[in-house]
C-alpha cells in the first residue's frame, strides 16, 4: 500500500506557460514576481524547534525583506519586519539568537519581543509625548505546520491550511513538530531562484546527475507517482531503500549507502545478496517492530512512508522531502533583493526523535552531512561543498544553467511527461502574475 497510489491529487491540466529566458533574467520579471508573488503567498521563514523559548528569534531574509520570527513568552511565535520604526534601520543582522528586546544599533531604540517600543534614550523630547508602549514593530501574519513556521505579508490569504491543501494532511502523519536540525547550509549562486526549483520539480536528472541513487532508489519514473494540486503544490513518491531494476543489466549489490540504510535497522546488507530487491519491505518491517521502541512515532504512517521519498514542491520557492520516517530536508530559494541572475539557496535537514543513532554512521555511504553539525554555514557556490552530496551535485548544474537561459540561442524548453511538475510551477506563477 502506498500513500501517494491511495490518495492522488487533482493534478489540474497542465497551460503550456511559455518558460521564456525573460523568467530568470529580467529585472522588470523580477519586480512582477514580488508584487504579485513573495508578497501574496505564504514564505517558509523558520522552524519552531530552532526558536524553543521565549525570546529565541530566528531572521530571514526574503528578496529586499528581513523578517524577525520571535518566541513570545506565550509560547506563541510572533514574525516582525526587522524594521526600526524610528528611521528605518534593520535591528539585527544576526540570523539566529536569544534576547529579551531588540536594541536598533542606530539611536538604541528597544523593541520587545512582542513588537512594543519599551525605551527610547531622551524620551522627554517628544513633542507629542513618549511613543513608549504605543509604537509597534511592523507584524506579518504567522502560522505554523509540522514544527515549520510560514509568514504571508498578505492581509488577505487564505489560512496556510487552505494554502497547503492536500500538503497538510500528509505532513501531519510525520509528526515532525520537533524533529531537530540535523544540517544546515546556505549558499550564495549565480542563477535565478527558479532554477533549483525547477530541478527539484522533476526527478528525469537522477540517473545523470545523481547516479549513485541507482543502488537505492528506484529512478524509473513509470514506478514513482507525481501529483499536483490545485493549491500549487507538487508531489512526488519515489522508492528508496532498494536499487533500481535497471541495475539488473550492470552491477545489482548492496552498496555502502544501502548497506547504512540497512545496519541501523539490523539488517545485514550480506544475507541480502541474490535476493537485493528485499531490502525495501525488510526495512519497513525492521522500522515498523523497532521504530516505535527508538522514539519514532510512526503510527500514522503507511509502509512506504517508513522507506520512500515523500518530496514536496511548495509553491513558490521551498521543496520538502521527508525521507523514510528519519529525516526531513528543507531546501529554499530565495530571491536576490536586486539581481535576477542570483539567489541564496538554503539546504536544512532535521532528523526525527530516534534517529539520533544515526551519529554514529557519520561520514558513511550518504550520511556525510552528518558530520557537517547543526550550526548555519554560509557561503558563496565553489567556495566549498555542502556535504549533501545529493544537494551538491543539484547545485553543480544550475550556474550553468542559467548561463544557457540568458542566451540568444535559448528557445524555450522540451519537456517530457515526467518534467510535468516543472510545467505546472511555471503556470501557477503566470496564474499569480495575471491575477489582479
Ligand atoms: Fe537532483
């Protein structure tokens, strides 16, 4: 039984938007994208784990905005402009921090967390009196599904329930509230925001790009599903914890990465030999009789969620992927404030209540990245990889990518069916760029 093959989307018919040149190098592009896209749809800013008390704060910036996502000492989360309302100066370039109060580092005024303006050096100048405890820090609306926190600077969205459509649901069953960041990177490349995107958005590039997943995932597409829906959202269910059939005709075996797929789990990737296409059902039993044991709560979930890859292309710019019931990625793309040529690329991964065991595996067969520690990096693409092999070798292909896109000799794409999800990305910006 498979999740995805229970219950399909409405998969909408596809528009055949024209994915011109103009869509990732125009300025004039650009600015419609953030009239009529970042500033209407739901935004992916932080994850609750990562701000567990109150005062913890996390800043992301999105295009020409920073936003401030800040625990109250409610409990509730709370997302201001990071926005001195004196004269305009950001009030923290930090990215992730604790206080108490937001001190703008130009004339000291303090914010606290709630967004209220607590002091004000030289108050008793005020013509008007003491803005004190009436100033406000600008507020976005703020909301919160499977321990992500999603802002909208749109007064007027739909619930980011509504907005997440049949998403919702499917996340819930993780119950990844708490799951905690295993891995975090964030890259500076030379290319549009769409263009990882739209990578994420087809699964055709495994084979080329990433062809080590041969030996633990089942690339071929006839056996995956893809839907879409009419939020905007893709998904795709692709088989993993087992090597493709197409490795019937070169080298079928066990490699490193499926063998630390199988070891924790206590499967030995030895008494798999001749029969290798046993490891995906073994590993969901394994999980289902040891899981709960470790800490994972599985409960709600089908096989195929113990093993497979649940990816999810959240319209506009962030793909989820809960693989198996250990982990889940994050990877975001967010505009250059100015540049359509440029974007910052995010890749999070947080690991669920269980997989902590996994530590140990460091370094082995896919799991470099769990070397890399829960700290943020940031750097500039070529400085140096992530450690997410999969993430790097994505990443290898979009600069020069975007170096064919801005040519003269650039006509537009041919996609096949299976690059459908790309297809359907680009008609949903168009029906968000031709509304209103
Ligand atoms: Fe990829």
């Amino acid at each position: 039984m498979s999740r995805a093959s229970e219950t399909r989307w409405v998969n909408p018919p596809l528009e055949g938007t024209p994915i011109t040149s103009e869509r990732y190098t125009s300025s004039d592009f650009m600015e419609s994208e953030w009239e009529k896209i970042w500033t209407k749809v739901w935004l992916l800013v932080a994850r609750t784990p990562e701000i567990p008390n109150p005062g913890d704060y996390s800043v992301e910036e999105i295009g020409s905005e920073s936003f401030i996502t800040v625990r109250q000492d409610d409990g509730g989360i709370r997302t201001f402009y990071n926005v001195c309302q004196h004269r305009g100066s950001r009030l923290t370039f930090a990215h992730e921090g604790y206080t108490n109060r937001f001190v703008c580092p130009y004339h000291g005024w303090e914010w606290a967390k709630s967004g209220i303006l607590e002091q004000v050096p030289d108050e008793e100048d005020f013509p008007g009196g003491s803005p004190c405890g009436e100033l406000s820090l600008v507020e976005v609306r703020c909301e919160t599904h499977a321990g992500f926190v999603f802002i909208t600077m749109n007064e007027n969205a739909p619930s980011l329930q509504e907005y997440l459509g049949p998403v919702w649901d499917d996340w819930e069953q993780y119950h990844s509230e708490k799951w905690t960041r295993t891995s975090a990177a964030t890259v500076a490349v030379d290319c549009n925001w769409k263009v990882p995107q739209d990578n994420s958005c087809e699964s055709y590039h495994l084979r080329s790009v990433h062809p080590q997943g041969e030996y633990w995932i089942e690339h071929d597409y006839k056996q995956c599903v893809f839907d879409w829906c009419l939020e905007g959202h893709n998904r795709m269910a692709i088989m993993m914890g087992i090597p493709a059939k197409s490795l019937i005709e070169k080298d079928l075996r066990i490699d490193d990465q499926l063998a630390s797929m199988l070891e924790p789990w206590g499967l030995n990737p030895q008494d798999f030999e001749g029969r290798e296409f046993e490891t995906r059902e073994a590993l969901q039993k394994a999980k289902r009789a040891m899981g709960q044991d470790r800490g994972y709560v599985i409960g709600d979930l089908v096989d195929d969620q113990l093993t497979d890859a649940y990816h999810y292309n959240i319209f506009p710019n962030v793909t989820i992927s809960y693989s198996g019931c250990e982990y889940v990625s994050m990877q975001r793309m967010r505009p250059h404030p100015t540049n359509p040529a440029k974007c910052f690329y995010d890749n999070f991964t947080y690991g669920a209540a269980g997989s902590e065991s996994d530590a140990a595996l460091a370094g082995k067969g896919g799991k470099e990245w769990l070397s890399e520690g829960s700290q943020r990096e940031f750097f500039t693409y070529g400085d140096r990889l992530m450690n997410r092999r999969i993430a790097d070798q994505d990443l290898s292909i979009v600069t020069g990518q975007q170096l064919g896109l801005a040519s003269r000799a650039y006509a537009g794409v041919n996609l096949l069916a299976q690059e459908d999800r790309v297809q359907r990305f680009h008609d949903v910006i168009n029906r968000y760029l031709e509304s209103c």
